[in-house]
C-alpha cells in the first residue's frame, strides 16, 4: 500500500526538516561558547598575553686558569721594625732593634735603626727610623727621636726632648725642660740647667745651650751659636739671617 501525501503535508514535513538544523546552528552548543579553540596543535594549552617566548641564553665569560709558571704573585715582605716596652720585647722583625728596662720605658725602632730606653730612668721613651739611633736614659720623661740617618740622645734629664732629622745629631744631658733639636746636618747640644734650648739647621750648623737658665741658641747656614754659662741668653748665628 502505497502512502500518498497531500501538498500540505508536504509542505509541513519541509518546514520541520529545514527549521530544526536552521534553530540549531543559531543557538550554538554551550560547549563550543566556553572553550574556544586555541589554535591547531595543542588543544590542551590555552596562549594569555603573558605568555613570552624563550630567552636566548648567552653562554658565560670563559674563565682563563693561568698556569702556576705565568701566575705573579708579590712576594711578602719582612717589616723591618720592632718594640720593646717596660723590659720585654714584644716584636722584633728585619734588622731594627729596639731595647727597653724595667721602669715604663719604651724604645721604637724601624728601617734598620736602633732605639734603647731605660738605664735606671722611667717613662722614657726612644724612637728611631731610616738607619738611625735614638737613647733615652736616665732621669724622668726623657723623649729621644731620630729620624733619616741622624743620632738623638737624652739622658739623666727630666722633661727633656732631643730630636734629630735628616744626617744631624742632637743631644741632652741632666738638667730639666730642655730641648735640643738638629735637622739638614745640624748639631744641637743641651747641657744642664732649665728650660735651656738649643736649634741648628743646616749641614755644619751648630748650636749649644745649657749651663743657666732660660737660654737660647740657634745656628743655621754653617754657623756656630753658643748661649752658655749664663741665665737669660739669646744667641742667634748669623746675624742678620744667611746671606
């Protein structure tokens, strides 16, 4: 039996063969709208804008290892100093010697130079440098320094400082608050009495002061300043300045 459709019918099948696909391909799947597609090749990963590309990575600075026969390393250098407080030596290095006794003294000496404090005296003190020799002994707060090839010494005094620089010589002895100071080839020389000072500068400068009080000596230019047996004196050599 053969089923026969009126124009109608016909008309109504169409309508629901063609309408549904039509309302379906509006709509969309829910799937399809949440997870868009991320590109060909990996489905799985989802690109953001943070997202770089890799880095070049550069290789590091070769590191050079010199061969121990090219390596320069500065050898050390023994100091040339030493120390010596109140009797003990406390360093010794190189060819310096200091020498201290009991009584608070303290002796300094570097760059083959020698320095000795005490001889039965306290709170003395010797420096010396550059190939030099300082003594202070005796006597209370003698002060002996000496620098740069140069000799000072201060004995048997009290509150007295010798100081020489430089190929001079200066020298103290007893007495209190003198002072003897030598420098550029000078000699200065302090005898006895107080607060007596005796300056020279200059090679074959000599000065002397001492046997009183309150006396002055200054030499310079070679000369020869002599304020001696006497209290209150002031010699200075040459007259009028050097020429």
């Amino acid at each position: 039996m053969q089923t026969r459709f009126t124009p109608s019918q016909t008309a109504k099948i169409c309508a629901v063969c063609i309408g549904g696909p039509l309302i379906a391909l509006g709509i969309g799947t829910p799937s399809a709208l949440a997870a868009p597609s991320t590109g060909a090749g990996n489905p799985s990963k989802q690109s953001s804008a943070s997202d770089k590309p890799a880095a070049s990575v550069k290789p590091g600075p070769k590191k050079t290892t010199l061969s121990a026969g090219k390596r320069a390393f500065a050898e050390p250098q023994t100091p040339d100093f030493a120390l010596s407080f109140n009797g003990v030596s406390v360093y010794q290095s190189g060819s310096a010697t200091a020498t201290s006794d009991p009584g608070f003294n303290l002796a300094v000496a570097g760059a083959g130079s020698s320095a000795y404090a005490g001889g039965g005296g306290l709170f003395n003190v010797a420096v010396a440098d550059h190939n030099s020799t300082a003594r202070a002994t005796g006597g209370i707060l003698n002060m002996a320094s000496a620098d740069d090839n140069s000799t000072a010494t201060a004995e048997d005094g009290i509150f007295a400082v010798a100081r020489a620089q430089t190929n001079s010589t200066a020298k103290i002895s007893g007495g209190k608050l003198n002072i003897a100071e030598a420098e550029n080839g000078g000699t200065a020389t302090v005898s006895g009495g107080e607060r007596n000072t005796a300056t020279a500068d200059g090679t074959d400068s000599v000065a002397f002061a001492g046997n009183g009080n309150n006396n002055t000596a200054t030499a310079s230019c070679g000369s020869t300043a002599d304020a001696s047996g006497g209290d209150n004196l002031v010699v200075t050599t040459p007259v009028g300045g050097c020429n």
